[in-house]
C-alpha cells in the first residue's frame, strides 16, 4: 500500500514535555494497570477454581474478564513505556495492532454484554427453561459468536483505515491510536469508505443497545409481577451489576466518540480518552464484586484454600 513507502511511523500525543510530570504520569498509569490486572485475573480465578460459580452469568463474566485485561493492555503499557523513554513515536505495525485489537476487544465486549443481558432475560422471565435455554453448549456458543463478531468489527475497520493514504503528517493527536485521529491525517477524498464502516458499526451497536434496553424493559415487568419487596429486591439485584457495566460503557463510548470532533486535542479530549480506556476494565471488577454476595463468598473460600 502505498502509505506504507509514506509513513514508517506514527507520533503519538505526549501528557507533559516536563520529565518529572512524564514520571508522575508513568506512576499513575502504572497503579491503574496493577489494579485492573489484579481484579480481572482475580475475577477469572475465582470463577474457574470455584465450581459454586459454573453458571452461564459467570462463564460470561469470565469472558467478560479476559476482554477488559486485553482492552486496557492494548493502549496503557505504551504509554507508559513512552513517558518512561522520554518518546512519542509507535511504530506502523504498532499502530494497526493497536486499532486492531482495541476494536477487536471492544466488539467483542459489547457483543458480550448483549449476551449477559439475554441469559438474565431468560433467568428472570423464563426460570424454568433457564437450562434448558442457556445450556453449556449454548453459552460456548454465544461466548464465540462475541469473540468472532469482534474479529470481523475489527478487521473491517483495521482494513479501510489503513487501506487509505496518509498525506498528512504522522502526528495522531491522542496518547494510542485512534480511528478519528488517524483519519484526519489521510487525503480528503479518501476516507469517506472509512466513515461508511463506521456508520454500519454504530448501527450495529445501536441494534445491541436497543436488543439490551428491550431485555431490561421485561425483566422489569416481570420483577414488579413479584409480590414480596425481598423477592423483588434479591431478583433485581442479580441484574444491578450488568446494568451498572453496560451503561458505563455505553456513557464513556458515546461521549468519547459522539461527540463532536474538533481539529485540535483539547485536554477534555484527553482526559475522555483516559477515562473511556481505564475506567470500565477497572470498574468491573469492583462492581460485580462488592454486591455480589456468591462472588465474596468464592473469594473467601479461595484465599482460604490457599
């Protein structure tokens, strides 16, 4: 391709050009990354060594797990790497790879979360077919459609990105590479295709958001059909933490990527892109641990066993 002969690398948005600042924020990104490291592999262990867990919600989960330890990897530990090296650049196989895998591993998590919101559907109104309906080979089934539909998300728009012509210059204005930036640096006439990929995929999210959103509107129905307030209380809590999850990352995808683009960085633009990368992998964790009685329980049992 011929951006290929054109661009040999990319540079990419530094936090401070003042090296204790670089430091500051190496710690900073350091402790983040430790923490989502530490809850998301905890996650994982607790549900894999515990057999009280082998449930559809928590094979989910598992799966859910994995994504945000590989979304906050993609971006976080070069970054890091940059402000401990004093360096902006990142290769042009970097970059692909990094779009690649960024919205690999977001595909997949959304298309999981649609999943999530189909067996809590199926456990509240349908509790009788429950098994029946969300059997292992289901669930296997369901955790690869996510895994593969992220695959294919990733490819199309990894493709036409970097299928298009850069002519102008190698400065992505973000600290990872990003689709929006990277299209403001190819030739005007040149990245209408990628802007199509982009409109079929947020018709595709919006087909999930709206699949979700139905869900819930059931499971609400038939929670208030309940008639104890304790019944009604402990159904709906095993909804709480998928609900909390799903609209955080649809807040932080939309306001990151909805909002309107602007020719220049502004440090709102950065801290968005902060948050949209950090939050949700380390949130999760802490959200479907703190309510979850069974999840402290396993926990307890596990470092006990230990």
């Amino acid at each position: 391709m011929s951006n290929r002969t054109t661009v040999t690398e990319f540079l990419l948005l530094g936090f401070s050009e003042v090296q204790e600042l670089q430091i500051l924020h190496f710690v900073v990104f350091l402790v983040i990354y430790l923490a989502a490291l530490v809850g998301n592999i905890l996650i994982f262990m607790v549900i894999v060594f515990d057999h009280h867990l082998h449930t559809p919600m928590y094979f989910f989960l598992m799966n859910l797990s994995i994504l945000d330890l590989g979304s906050i990897s993609v971006t976080i530990p070069k970054s890091m790497a940059n402000s401990l090296m004093n360096t902006r650049s990142i290769s042009y196989a970097g970059c692909v790879a990094q779009v690649f895998f960024l919205f690999f591993l977001l595909g997949a998590n959304f298309s999981l979360l649609t999943f999530m919101a189909y067996d809590r559907y199926v456990a509240i109104c349908q509790p009788l077919h429950h098994e029946t309906i969300m059997n292992s080979r289901a669930c296997v089934q369901m955790a690869a459609g996510a895994w593969i539909s992220g695959i294919l998300h990733s490819v199309l728009h990894t493709g036409n990105t970097f299928a298009l012509t850069f002519c102008g210059g190698n400065m992505v204005d973000q600290f990872f590479c990003e689709i929006p930036q990277l299209l403001k640096l190819t030739c005007s006439d040149s990245y209408l295709t990628e802007v199509r990929v982009i409109a079929f995929s947020t018709c595709l999210f919006l087909g999930c958001f709206i699949f979700i959103t139905v869900s819930y509107v059931q499971i609400f129905k038939s929670v208030l059909r309940i008639p104890s307030e304790q019944g009604r209380h402990k159904t709906f809590s095993t909804c709480l933490p998928h609900l909390i999850v799903v609209s955080l990352f649809v807040c932080t995808g939309a306001f990151a990527y909805l909002k309107p683009t602007s020719s220049s960085t502004s440090a709102l633009d950065l801290v968005v892109a902060v948050l949209c990368s950090v939050l949700p992998p380390i949130m999760n964790p802490i959200i479907y641990s703190v309510r979850n009685k069974e999840m402290k329980a396993a926990l307890r049992r596990l470092t006990e066993c230990r």
